[in-house]
C-alpha cells in the first residue's frame, strides 16, 4: 500500500500503488488513455456528440487526485490539439468536427481537479457526498462548453440564442449525464469497500 503525505489526502491510486514521479507520469498518461479510449463511445451528434469522455473524466479526477487528475487532462487536450487522434471519432486538432465542442474538453480539467479535490477529503467513500461530488464535478465541463459553443456557432454564422445553445449544449445530455453520475458515484465508494475487504 502506498504512504501518503496525509491519510486523509490518499486517492485510490495512493493505496493501490506507491507514489513516485515514474508512478505518477504513468497514471497521468493512463489517465489521458482512459478519456481517449472513452471518447471512443459515442452517439454521433452536431455540434456536441455524446461520449463517455465524461465518465472517464470523473473516474480519473477521482482515482487520481487533483494534480494529477488535472494534468491527465491537460495532457488530453495538448495530445489532442498537437495531432494525436484522441478526440471522438479519433479525430484531433481544431477542424470542424471539434471546434464546437472544444470548449467541454477545456472543462474536463477543472473537473477532473474538483472530483480529484473532493477525492483527497474522502468524498468518494461515502455514497453520499459521492453523489454530491461527482454531480458537481460533472457539472463543471458546462460552465466552458456552453459559453464556447455559443461563441463557434457565433463565428459559424449558425443560430446562437440562448434556446438553441441549450437545445444543443446541454438538453441532449441531461439522461446521458445521470447515468454516467450515478456509475461513477457507485464505482469509487464499491472499489473503496473492496479494497479495505481484501485488506482483512
């Protein structure tokens, strides 16, 4: 089992591997390995598909913590942005088919931060503030995505007024959205509970 700093700061990946930069490089590109993979589960969409970038995004915040969570992400969008297809639909750069929604994968950095924030003070323990966690968390990609969506159908010369944004941005997710809060919100506190059984 990992040593942590502060027992109240360890994160999944601290009690299932010990810390190390090496261990840390390999979780955070791990991390940006999940998103990709999980971008990969779409419902094909314009402007915003629905993926499971989401889900994983939350999972790695969660196991990862907020640093390392964070730059999970962070290195998502550089890969992605640099030409490595890790984008839905394997696609990468700023062409059409992402530039709309562009400004959620901005978003799954500080989400990833504040379900990796929340983490480290054992919110993903107990069901509960899980719950509550991860629904905050999953909350977060929409304070970026929307406003940036709003501004690339702008500049497209397309529909941009409040309804329309919403209808596109955030309407279509609202099912999607529960369902992916409620499996990350039951997968830690379950992973949580199998660890300290197999600890016994």
């Amino acid at each position: 089992m990992t040593i942590a700093a502060s027992p109240s700061r360890t994160v999944l990946a601290d009690a299932l591997v010990r810390r190390g930069w090496l261990t840390d490089s390999l979780l955070v590109v791990g991390g940006t390995a999940l998103v990709a993979l999980l971008a990969q589960v779409q419902v094909p969409m314009w402007p915003v598909p629905i993926t499971g970038q989401t889900l994983a995004v939350v999972l790695v915040g969660a196991t990862l913590g907020t640093w390392r969570g964070a730059a999970a992400l962070a290195l998502y969008l550089v890969a992605g942005v640099a030409g490595a297809p890790v984008f839905t639909g394997w696609s990468h750069g700023l062409g059409s088919d992402v530039i709309t929604s562009f400004g959620f994968v901005i978003g799954f950095i500080p989400a990833a931060a504040l379900i990796g924030w929340l983490s480290e003070r054992r919110w993903d323990r107990r069901p509960l503030l899980a719950v509550v966690g991860f629904g905050l968390a999953g909350l977060v990609p929409f304070l970026f995505g929307v406003p940036w969506l709003a501004a690339a159908l702008a500049a497209m010369g397309a529909p941009h007024d409040l309804a329309t944004v919403l209808n596109y941005g955030v309407t279509p997710f609202i099912v999607g959205g529960i369902v992916k809060w409620a499996i990350a919100a039951a997968l830690l506190p379950a992973a949580w509970k199998a660890l300290r059984a197999s600890q016994r």
